[in-house]
C-alpha cells in the first residue's frame, strides 16, 4: 500500500469535533481510529517504518496516548519503551549513549515533546526523532524540536 493512500485510510478514521475544548478550535479525536483493529495496526506500522534501518534502543512514549502507539512501535522497533509522565521521567529511564525515538499522538506547538527530548538528553540518551500520528502544521510544533527529524503521519 502507498504511503499516500495509508495515510488517507488513517484520516478517515479521525473524527473533527469542533468547538472542543473551546469554541473555534476543531478536536482530533482518535478514538475511531483505536477501535478499529485494522488501522491501529496499520499507523503503529507507519509510526515505527521510518525507523526500520536505524538503530533505536529505546522508544519514550509521552503520556498519555502516546503510550498507545510507542510499545507497538519499540516491539516492532526491536527496542525498549519508557514513559514520560507530566513532563517527568524517571531518572534511570534513560541510559548514557542510548538511541531514543519520541513517539506521542499529536503534536501542537511542539512543548510537550520539545520538554520530553530535554529530558532525555538531560539523562544522556540520544534523540533520534520524534514520530507522530497527527501534526498540527499550523501551529509550527517542529520549529520547537529545534532540529529534531520529526515523523508525522497526518498533517492537518
């Protein structure tokens, strides 16, 4: 299947709900995409396919639906896992020298997974990259990676 028309199935399974959480702004949600098997499958295998060839040791999934997609992709990544909670994370999540890909659903302005990649390196580890489901385009969240690759399924 072409990366094109996989991207189009994953899209038609995310439903806009507008004017949530407030007024003018058109919420992402993705839990019809979840609930069908066959396209949870299928964007797991999307998030971890760039990454095929690399060598990534650990896979951080940010709280809370990035741990959705981060263990099927470290799985299917042959890596680890870890979590990043609130912007925390353990302080032996991480090892010195490891290859770590950031995965979360969504990325907005970038803060959250900008903040999860200062920790990491913060614990020695490495950024490869970070991988999306869904990037916010608009709101310029790669600009706060400040050169981090960034992977994105969905581009709204």
């Amino acid at each position: 299947m072409k990366l094109d028309d996989a991207a189009s199935r994953l899209a038609a399974q995310i439903r806009d709900v507008p004017d949530f959480p407030r007024k003018g702004i058109v919420f992402k949600d993705i839990t019809p995409l979840l609930q069908n098997g066959p396209s949870l499958k299928l964007a797991c295998e999307l998030l971890a396919a760039p990454f095929a060839k690399s060598r990534v040791d650990l896979v951080v999934g940010i709280e809370s639906r990035g741990f959705i997609f981060a263990v099927p992709v470290a799985l299917a990544l042959g890596a680890g896992f870890t979590v990043a909670r609130k912007i925390e994370m353990h302080s032996d999540a991480v090892c010195a020298g490891q290859r770590v890909l950031i995965v979360d659903d969504v990325i907005a302005t970038g803060g959250t997974a900008a903040a999860t990649a200062r920790l990491v390196r913060a614990l020695g580890g490495e950024v490869v990259a970070a991988s999306f489901l869904i990037e916010l385009a608009f709101l310029d969240g790669r600009k706060a990676l400040d050169g981090t690759p960034v992977e994105a399924l969905l581009r709204y």
